[in-house]
C-alpha cells in the first residue's frame, strides 16, 4: 500500500475527492456565491482574521506574484529573510518587479535571531518577506516574535509566505499584524491543488488600489473588489473550491486547534522515529517543522535513495532542495496521517539505508554494579556493602558503599520520602505515588525495582525502574517492545533523585546491571528538565540525550488575581475569554472532589473519551485510574465544569503539593451546538483560581494544545530522556 509522504500536494481524503464530482455552476450564479460566501469565514478562522482572504486560481508561486506585484513598487527597499530555498524564491519574485532586496539570511537548518532582524529593519524598509515554515529544510519561523520585533521598529508591509504551514500551525494574521500572508489547498488542508489563497489586511488592499505597477490577472486589488460581490475576477478552479469547501467544514468540525495540535503530535512522531533509526533530523527540536521533517542522510545520494524507497517499500518522499539536494531526504506530515504511515516511512529509511531496527545488545553494566550488594525483598532492610576498592564506573569518582534495590514500593522507608522533599521532587516520586501506581497501574509496567544508594546508611540517591512499553511513542519504539525506564510515563516531570555526582554513579551503575539482567535493549531516565544540572554528567558518562515534549508552567505572579491574569493576555485573546467566561458563568459551574467523591468513575470516562480523540485510545482506563486515584487519596483534587441542571463538561485530575499544582490529566466535551462557550476554556479558568484558593505557587501540565497554553501565558519546560550506553 502506497505510503505517499511527499512535501505536497498530499494525499486527499475520500470525501474531499468526492466533492469534486459536484455539479458545475456559473461564477456569477446564486449558487457560486452560496459556495463562496461560506468558504470566505472559514477561511478567516484558518489565517486568524477577520478580514479579506482571497481565492486566486493558482499555485502557492502565483499567490506570491499576486502579493509582490500588487504591494511593491520599483524601488521599494524590502529585506528578505531567508531561512532556505522558498525564502529566496519570494526575494526573486520581488526584485523581479523592480524592488530593491536586501537579504538577511540564515544558514540552512537554523532560524534568523530576532535581534539580527530588529537591527536590520531599524534602518528603513518598505516591507520585509518572511517565510513562516521553511520547506526546503524542515525549519518552522518564530514568526510571533518576528512580528513583534518588526512592529516595534517598523511600520514597514509585512508579507508572508505560510504555504506549508497554514492549518498547520497558528498564523494570528490580525493579531500580529500581518499585510499579507499566503497558503494554498494541497498542502496541511489536504485539497488538490490549484487554488493559492491570500489573506490581506486593509491598509495593504488600498496600497494595492493605488496608482503604480501591478499584475493584471493577479491584482489583489481587482480580486478583492469581486470578492465583496460574492465571486471571483476570473473562471475560477471550481472543483477544487468544492474540496476546499469540504476540507474547512472538517477542520471546523475538529477544531483549528486541534488540527493544528495533530500536526505538532504527528512532526514529533515522525522525528523520534527517525532518531530510532540512528538518523539526524536537521534543525534543532524547538525549530522544526509541523509539517516537513528533514533528515540528512549519512552518505548523500538522497535521489538514489528516494527512488529506492518508492522501488522497494512503495514510500515516496521528496528529496533535498538547493545544496542540500544530494544530502538530505524531506518527509511530508501534512493533513490526516496515521501513525503506521510515519512508523513505516522511517523504517523503510532505516531498511534501505542498512540500519534495520532491530533489538540492541544487552547493556554491559560499569564496574560498580559489581559490588553492590544483593537484591532485597519488600520488607528487607539495606545491609553494608563487603569492603572493597571503591569501584569507579564511566561518570568517575569513587562508588557510594550501599547500592540496594528493593522489589516493592511497600517496602520502602520514610527516608525516600525525605530525599524526595530533599531534592524538591514531585509528588510522582513520593511512596504514597509509587505504591498507589504499582498496584493499579494506570499503564502496564512489570518488574518494578526501586534503587536505592546509601552513604553511611543515609539515603543519598533513589530511582523506581519498570520494565514499560513506550504508549505515547516519544522514544520510537515499536509496538510491544519494552525499555527498562525511570520512572513510570505518568511521571510527566521527573527529577534525578542523586544528592551528588558520586551518588549519581553508584544509581547509574546499578540502573546497568538491571537492564542487563533484563535483557533490555534500551534502558534510562525519562522526563527529566532540560537544564537539570546533572544532565552533563550523564553524558560524560555515555548518555545520549533524546528530547521530549515539554512540559509546561503557570506561576502565580501571572496570575495573582484574574483581571491581573486576563489583562497579561494578547488583546484579541483576552476578549475572547471575557466573552467565554461570561457565557460560563450563565450556563455551567464548577465543582471540586476528593478521590472518594461517589461519581469518580463516570467523570473519569470524560478524560478517557478525550484521550481517545487526541490519538491514545485506551490511555486512560477509567476504573484502573479511579482505583489508583483513590489510594493515592490526600493529594487528589478533581476538578469539574457542569452544566447547569446537566452533566459534567470538563474534568481535571489535579495533584496539591505543598508550592505545585500538578493538572495531570484532563477530558472535555466537544460538539455540543447548543453551549455558548468552550468547557475546556472554562476548565483552565477553575484550575487556575484551584491554584490561587490552595496557596500554591505555579501550576505544571503536560503535553498537547501548545497554542492554546502559549495564549493562556503559560511558559515551556524543556524535557528529555537520557538513554544509557549500550
């Protein structure tokens, strides 16, 4: 079966194809405008405007001819910012109609830094072109921050090119400011192609009414003045107006955010699965793209082996552009991907590269797990390690005197919740969470061992390990296939618990010889901060760092009260929540349980029906969760948005720490016509005021709807794993 991953046009799906078997009507019929005035607001909620978007009958090429000679005057000083090869097409477009480029550039695979940008513009432009995502190299544009850095030294045009981007990831045209941004249909829309569509601000409308050099049959001005009237300039591409007509309503239907959440799940999938084969993916985490993954080939001859794939594995992708031509091979995610799709692609790579992924050596464990002591029972009590040279182990330094593993959380002591407060861990390493987790996993962990490094009997360093599969496919491994991981997934911020560097390499040492006794392929720590201190001394030690989602921070001080809370927020964003939360407060309120409230199980399927609409079926089990819930007990606080004489709409588990509030998991209704306002809106409004009620400092969440917390001024937390030496 083909397995079709080109950078576009995409594959379309049935029922997009299938409306372009509709009838064909007149462009200046009824009917046409019927079609078209129902296009145009969907359209506007895909940019973020309010404004004009324009349909014209061309490529994404043609699209930035119609801005270039509709906004740009010979001698008009423009800055290009190029990011690759897309970037320096848009600059020959406009020195084709006569203005003047300057270029700032990057090297291929890395962004232009924002200061960079500030200084250049401060000079004096007339507009500046941007590429929000970079095809030719897989790099996606800080284009929020572009934006603001231009508007507070220019008031220069600012076009861009979102081709590859748009629905794919947020544009903000009105919020940012933008004059004109264009997209096309065969791209993250997943339409045919033949339609470039342009979204224009006003000023930049007039600019193009005004006496000067401009197209004709691409004059943004004439189409904007047949557009008012409900049609287009010229015959347009019908049929595939008709696709794109029913490509919007499935977008509305799942939601901007979540399509635009999709395709940041499926670029992280595709990229760890790349890495899984020994491959390098091109830009850094934080630059790459949601819709284009670059990954350079070790020894070139990216044509060979693109034919190579589609010859032997029925794969096509896109090969390199410009000087990267020869040296790196372009995988397309855009629109509705399944998983298997990008699993299969990177394997395929993987086979015809000769780097099959198949099952690793077992790890050779350091010398240091050589002397440590022999395993115990629950309710044994760790003894004195025989006298020996202190054994040394990669990390260097001289071994701790007890390394202890303990078979069972309940025959851990009170002295690991004390290095746990020690070391400001979470509460998902304290024993009460470790237990409560052992005996009713949320997800299947077996052969739980709980490390233990003692110095002069004192606890110094500890580490839960299970023997787990990988359910959100962050580190690429393959269905059924298990790694040796500390701690459990549902850990979603988990620290070293390691007093020092010495104690560190004791636990490491350990962590080894489990994993060799296991016969496991891959083995270390998950979800660790990315500037954790001691994260240098793992890789001095082998380590290899691979990075995460991240996890995600509210602190009280931007959000001391709500008006303090709502007034930091972008304006368009803050009305817009006034408006939901008003609405809220007339159709639904908010409850909060303990883990004993009766009704937990029906608000937990709430949660599971959710996971299974983002991708991760059967993730949240809602008796195995309301059992784990329930003996984890103190900590629990679930927080619920209901109906006004109905059910429940939203629901987030919570877990209260002494200074956090950990929101761990959440579900929500959706597609419900007849409430005013979004529960999940509402939901994060209640956490936030749980947070203030509670005295706690800051609020930390997990993965998904990125957009959604950058608008709700919540701040990113790097995570990562760090795999041990084979």
């Amino acid at each position: 079966m083909r397995n079709y991953r080109v950078t576009g046009p995409v594959d379309v799906p049935e029922a997009t194809l299938a409306a372009m078997t509709t009838p064909m009507v007149s462009h200046r019929s009824a009917g046409f405008r019927d079609l078209f005035g129902g296009i145009a607001p969907r359209l506007g909620a895909v940019f973020g405007t309010s404004g004009t978007v324009l349909p014209l009958t061309c490529s994404g090429t043609g699209g930035l001819e119609a801005v270039a000679g509709s906004l740009l005057r010979p001698g008009d000083r423009v800055l290009s910012v190029q990011l690759g090869y897309f970037g320096e097409r848009f600059a020959e477009i406009a020195a084709h109609h006569g203005a003047l480029v300057d270029v700032l550039a990057a090297p291929w695979g890395s962004v232009v830094d924002t200061e960079r940008l500030t200084e250049r513009l401060a000079t004096g432009y007339d507009a500046v072109l941007l590429t929000h995502n970079e095809t030719s190299t897989g790099v996606v544009a800080p284009l929020r921050d572009w934006a603001r850095a231009i508007r507070s030294v220019s008031d220069c045009l600012v076009l861009v090119d979102v081709v590859s981007s748009l629905a794919a990831r947020e544009v903000a045209f009105d919020d940012l400011g933008l004059d004109a941004a264009v997209g096309v249909t065969q791209k993250a829309l997943a339409c045919p192609p033949g339609l470039s569509l342009v979204a224009v601000s006003e000023r930049a409308l007039a600019r193009a009414a005004a006496p000067g050099a401009a197209p004709y049959y691409l004059s943004l001005a004439r189409a904007a003045e047949h557009a008012r009237e409900g049609t287009t300039t010229y015959t347009p591409a019908l049929s595939v107006l008709y696709a794109l007509d029913t490509a919007l309503a499935a977008v509305e239907k799942e939601g901007v955010e979540a399509v635009w959440e999709r395709h940041a799940r499926t670029a992280r999938r595709c990229r760890e699965a790349l890495r899984a084969e020994g491959l390098t993916v091109v830009p850094a985490e934080a630059d790459s793209s949601p819709t284009v993954t670059a990954v350079r080939l070790p020894e070139g001859n990216a044509e060979r082996v693109r034919e190579r794939l589609a010859a032997e594995h029925d794969v096509w992708v896109s090969s390199g552009r410009g000087p990267w031509k020869s040296e790196v091979l372009r995988i397309g995610h855009m629109g509705p991907v399944e998983a298997a799709e990008i699993d299969g692609c990177a394997r395929a790579i993987g086979a015809v590269l000769g780097r099959p992924a198949g099952p690793s050596p077992a790890p050779r464990p350091p010398a240091a797990a050589a002397t440590a002591a022999p395993e115990s029972g629950p309710a044994d009590r760790p003894a004195a390690s025989p006298a020996a040279e202190p054994a040394r182990t990669d990390l260097g330094g001289p071994a701790p005197a007890e390394v202890r593993g303990t078979g069972g959380a309940d025959g851990l002591t009170s002295d690991w919740d004390a290095l746990v407060t020690r070391l400001d861990a979470p509460v998902f390493h304290t024993r009460a969470f470790l237990r409560a987790y052992e005996h009713h996993p949320v997800q299947r962990i077996s052969e739980p061992r709980y490390l233990e490094v003692r110095r002069d009997g004192e606890l110094v360093a500890a580490a839960p390990t299970y023997l787990q599969g990988d359910p959100l496919g962050l580190l690429g491994l393959a269905d059924g296939e298990q790694a040796l991981l500390s701690p459990m997934w549902h850990s979603p911020d988990s620290r070293l618990l390691a007093a020092d560097e010495a104690a560190l390499e004791a636990l490491t040492g350990a962590f080894a010889a489990r994993a060799a006794e296991l016969g496991a392929a891959r083995w270390g720590f998950v979800n660790l901060g990315a500037d954790h201190p001691m994260l240098p001394a793992l890789e001095r030690g082998g380590f290899r760092r691979q990075e995460l989602v991240p996890r995600w921070t509210l602190h009280r001080s931007d959000a001391p009260d709500g008006d303090t809370y709502l007034a930091g927020m972008r304006r368009s964003v803050r009305r817009d929540y006034q408006r939901q939360l008003r609405r809220y407060e007339e159709q639904a309120h908010v409850r909060v349980h303990r883990a004993d409230h009766p009704g937990l199980v029906p608000l937990l399927e709430l949660i599971a029906a959710s996971a299974t609409r983002t991708g991760s079926p059967k993730y949240y089990d809602p008796q195995r969760l309301a059992a784990f819930l329930r003996e984890l007990d103190g900590p629990v606080r679930v927080v619920e948005v209901r109906e006004n004489d109905g059910g429940p709409l939203a629901v987030a588990v919570c877990f209260l720490e002494e200074r956090r509030l950990q929101a761990w998991a959440g579900g929500y209704v959706r597609g419900r016509a007849d409430l005013r306002f979004s529960p999940y809106y509402a939901l994060w409004w209640e956490i936030v005021r749980l947070m203030r009620s509670t005295g706690a400092e800051s609020i930390e969440c997990g993965r998904l709807n990125e957009t959604f917390k950058e608008k709700m001024l919540l701040r990113p937390q790097n995570l990562v794993a760090m795999i041990g030496p084979r």
